[in-house]
C-alpha cells in the first residue's frame, strides 16, 4: 500500500513516516508540508492512499482532499488531524475523505485507517462515530412517506446507519437482520443514490436523509 503524508509541521511529518515505516505492508512514497504539494506528489507519484492533516498553509487539507477526489478518484484520502469538530468534520467528509482520524490515534489504528480506505471503506475516530450515532439517536423521527431517488425506508434506515459510522455487523445487530440482507440493502442503495464508498453515502444521508432524525421502522 503505496502512501503519501501530508502535514505541515515537520516534526510530526517526520515522525509519521517513521511511524508508517514500521508497518510491513505500508510503504511511504512521499511527504508534504501543505495541500498544493500533495497535489503535485499525487500526480506523480499516484499512491493508494494520502493521509491528510486538515489546518496547514497555501492550501488547507479539505481543499486538497476535494481535487485529489476529484481529479484522482482512484486515490483514497485519510484526515488525520488534531481537531474534530463538526465543522472540521463536515469540511473532510464533504471533501470526500474516506477516513477521519485524529492524532491521539496509535500506530495500529492509523494503518487500519489506511487498509479500510485503500479497500473502499470508511473509518471515523472513536469521537467523531459516537457524535454521528448520539445525533441519530436523540432525534425525533420525521414525518417521512417517500423517500428520495427511489430508496425503500429500510435502505434509508441503513444509509443513516452508515452515516453514523456503523459496521455491516453493527447495522445487523441494530436492526435484528442479517448481516448479508444489510450488504444487499447497502448495495442497492449505493447503486440508486450513484455513491461509490461509505463516505460518500454518509455525505448523501446528512444532505438527504432528515439531517439526523431517526428513521421510521420497516421490518
């Protein structure tokens, strides 16, 4: 797994690729001090994965990420960062970073981070999951009849899961079906709302799904 590290201080740069280089599959192809060089560094060098910090100079991390999206879709971004607010939140995910990360995460969580995007999965720091699973549960359900582009009320009901950063299992486990009926559900789902990855379907659900509500039951 072919990697590029993007932070602007140099300290912890460095020491992220020594970190990195610890781990038998990764391999560090690249380092920037800011979102325009990792722009250059993803045109040549084409890794699998870029892990990104949010807050740097020249260009900040959630303007990198979207044109690295969107010129390079092959390229999975990673935010690993010191914030985690909604707002820094909301800016990464909107991007298109398949992970959120931040930097009290240890050796082993980073590159688990960094295999699940490389793979087209999602991963969000524990803070960041269990701010998306409270805003799911507090909510009051809306009064939802239809739902848009065709989705059934059960495929919603797993999108918002999926939004609140919830495993395959876990989306099972909550809604006391199998684990193969919610990879059907996600599949059809993704194929109608046009999303590729968990994160973009997580994007679709906060901008189309009720913004938090709970969704009606449908079993």
């Amino acid at each position: 797994m072919r990697v590029v590290v993007v932070d602007d201080q140099q300290l912890m740069r460095e020491g992220l690729v020594a970190l990195l280089g610890l781990v038998d599959d990764v391999e560090v192809v690249g380092d920037a001090p800011d979102g325009e060089r990792a722009l250059a560094l993803v045109a040549d060098l084409r890794p699998d994965v870029v892990l990104m910090d949010l807050r740097m100079p020249v260009m900040d991390g959630a303007e990198a990420t979207r044109r690295i999206v969107r010129q390079y879709p092959e390229v999975a971004v990673v935010v690993l960062t010191t914030y985690d607010d909604d707002q820094s939140v909301d800016s990464a995910l909107l991007a298109g970073a398949r992970g959120y990360l931040t930097k009290d995460a240890g050796r082993t969580e980073i590159a688990a981070a960094l295999r699940s995007a490389a793979s087209g999965q999602s991963t969000f720091t524990a803070s960041v999951s269990r701010r998306l699973v409270d805003a799911l549960s507090r909510a009051a359900p809306p009064t939802v009849t239809t739902w848009p582009d065709g989705l059934t009320a059960r495929e919603a009901e797993v999108l918002r899961l999926v939004a609140g950063g919830l495993s395959n299992t876990e989306i099972g486990a909550a809604l006391f079906i199998a684990e193969t009926t919610v990879k059907t559900h996600i599949n059809n789902a993704f194929a109608k709302i046009g999303v590729r990855n968990r994160t973009e379907a997580a994007v679709y659900a906060h901008e189309n799904l009720g913004g938090g509500h709970a969704l009606p039951r449908d079993r």
